[in-house]
C-alpha cells in the first residue's frame, strides 16, 4: 500500500517510501526521547500548526499522545513549529531550563522539524495529513558520540574529517558536509533521517552542485531553486 | 534568474512559469487554504501534475532545513560567507534575525 496512494499527483516510490520510514521512525525510540514522547512532540507540533491556521485538521490524526509535556517544552516546540524566524538563543535556553540536554535539545529540534516537513508536504499535494502511528515500546538509548564538540551552533556537533575522526569518516560517508547537514549529529540517527528526507525531497547529495541536475520530473534546476528559496526568505532564514 | 524575486516576487524571476512556483511556495506555508488551492491549480496547468509534488516536496524539505538551521543555531558555511556578501546585502539577508547566528563568530575589525 502506497503511503500517499490516494494523491491526485503521482507521488513517486522514492518520496512515497522515504516519508513511510519517517513516519515509522517517529513511533520508536529516539536516543534521547521514548516513542511516547516523541509522539507527544509531534503532536504538539501539529496542533501548534493547526491552530495557527497553517494546516488543516484531518479526520484521522492517529494516536494520541498519553505523555503531558511541560508549558516550557510545549512553548519550544510551537515557536519552532509556527513562528521559525523567531527562534534564537534565548528559546534554545529555555529549553536547557526546562530540563533538557543539548543532545536531547537537538532531538526535538529534529523531529519538529521533520513533522512541520511531511506536514506542509501533504497539504501541499492537498491529501490528509497523515495520522500518527501507535508508539513502539523500547527505550532511548541515550548515547552522545565522543567525537560531538561544541563549534559555532548551540549544541556540539560532529565535526567533518580529520577532525570527527573515524566516526566523522563513517557518518559523512567521506565527504565534507556542510552544517545544515552536520547540524544534527549529535543524534546521529536523526541525522541520518535528515540526510535520507533530503535526498528524496530535494537532491541526491553528490547531485546538489550538479546544477543541470533536477531530482524532480516537471521542474528545471532553476524552478525547484525558486520554490526553495521562496520558503527559505519567507521563514527569514539566513543559512 | 533574478535572485531578488525570492524577496520581491512582484519581480521577474527570469525563470519559466517562475511567479507560479512563487506564489505556490508562499501560499504552501501560508494561512490561506483557498489561496493554495488556487496556486496547486495553477502550478498544475503550467507544468502539469509532477511538478505539483516536486514543488511539495521542495516546500517541504525547505521548512525542514529552516527549522533545523535555526533551532541549532548554526551559521552559514566560510566559503559561502565569503562568497555572498553582494547577495547577502541586495535582498535584505543581513537583517533577519537568524543572521546573528553567523555574525556572533566574526571577529570585530
């Protein structure tokens, strides 16, 4: 069964697939959340997106979250989920002061961020959002790779070769990444889900500075840079 | 292309059917549900149905790396910076409040 099976537009296999997995992903354990508490988070994020007149309600939402967050974290998550240009320093404090690790901290961002992605997509091909699945048990493993050091974000992050190390050289795949990719490598499993959303959604990797290259059927180079960029000056994002 | 339409989409873009990724991308994270749907048609007619789901799937993973980029706080890469400062300057880039997040490492002088 396809995940998008009911589009009026032709959702290829690749995207079809990748936002599958993102969806299953967001129902297990994280290293830092339990799967109850990721489902919590992404909620949160949902209706933060709902009530801002951003998306729309679908019939079916899916599970439903059993783990109350705090008014700290549930205020994190909105501000990154609704309002993007906003978020600075100070909310990454807040966070901190409500309890969170950087590692966890840089979790959170991660699946917000995801969520707010599958979200806008959907509405975008105008299909319900997709309902949420039924948390896995499990528990976070709570691991931060020794190579993670603090350079110029908020939370530490890993390196590119020579300084990561041989976890830097597995993680990255040989090649230098750039920080928007890098940003979350403190949880190398959201990182590596951020890498595979990118590829499916935006440009094989290796293709990125290939600039005749298009990933998407219908689109020039140019167009899909317009659309990207579009969003980007809109959310007031300098990166 | 002409760069600054992503700021001033009134302008050209220099890019094919350009104004109707544009008016796409903004109504795909904007309020106006109705306004979306005007845009998903219009994108439809002008580069037929996959481009409706690229243009999603851009919107999209855009959404993602702005949060991302923002929420760790991360700054724009040395090569870009130094590559941008014209850029940076002629759509305004310089004064969005994410812009700290790079200039906070510069050295004064």
């Amino acid at each position: 069964m396809r995940f998008y099976a009911e589009s009026d537009y032709p959702v290829g296999a690749e995207l079809d697939g990748a936002h599958a997995a993102q969806f299953a992903n967001f129902a297990r354990a994280g290293a830092w959340g339990t799967a109850d508490q990721r489902l919590a988070v992404i909620h949160e994020a949902r209706q933060a997106g709902i009530e801002a007149g951003l998306l729309e309600a679908s019939g079916d939402g899916g599970v439903r979250p059993t783990v109350e967050l705090p008014g700290a974290i549930r205020d994190v998550i909105g501000t990154l989920a609704v309002n993007c240009p906003d978020f600075d320093q100070a909310t990454y404090q807040a966070a901190c002061e409500a309890g969170l690790s950087d590692a966890a901290f840089a979790e959170l961002v991660a699946i917000v961020s995801f969520v707010v992605n599958l979200d806008v997509f959907a509405r975008g091909i105008g299909v319900p959002l997709r309902p949420f699945m039924e948390p896995r048990t499990g528990a976070p493993t709570r691991t931060v790779p020794a190579e993670a050091i603090l350079e110029k974000a908020f939370v530490p992050t890993i390196p590119n070769v020579p300084d990561g190390g041989d976890f830097a050289a597995e993680l990255y795949g040989g090649h230098f990444k750039p920080y928007i990719m890098r940003a979350l490598s403190i949880v190398p499993d959201e990182y590596r889900a951020h890498v595979a959303l990118e590829q499916a959604q935006y440009n094989p990797l290796p293709k990125v500075m290939v600039f005749d290259y298009s990933h998407h059927e219908g689109l020039s180079r140019p167009q899909v840079e317009i659309g990207a960029g579009r969003v980007s000056a809109i959310n007031d994002c300098f990166y | 292309m002409n760069p600054e339409a992503l700021v001033r989409p009134e302008l050209d873009s220099g890019v094919p059917a350009g104004e109707v990724l544009l008016a796409f991308a903004a109504a795909i994270i904007g309020t106006d549900r109705a306004a979306l749907d005007d845009a998903r048609a219009a994108l439809a007619e002008a580069l037929g149905p996959a481009a409706v789901v690229g243009a999603s799937a851009v919107a999209g993973n855009f959404s993602k790396n702005d949060r991302v980029a923002n929420g760790i706080g991360i700054p724009i890469d040395d090569m870009v910076f130094k590559g941008t400062e014209d850029l940076r300057a002629q759509l305004g880039l310089n004064d969005y409040k994410s812009a700290v997040n790079t200039f906070r490492h510069l050295t004064p002088g």
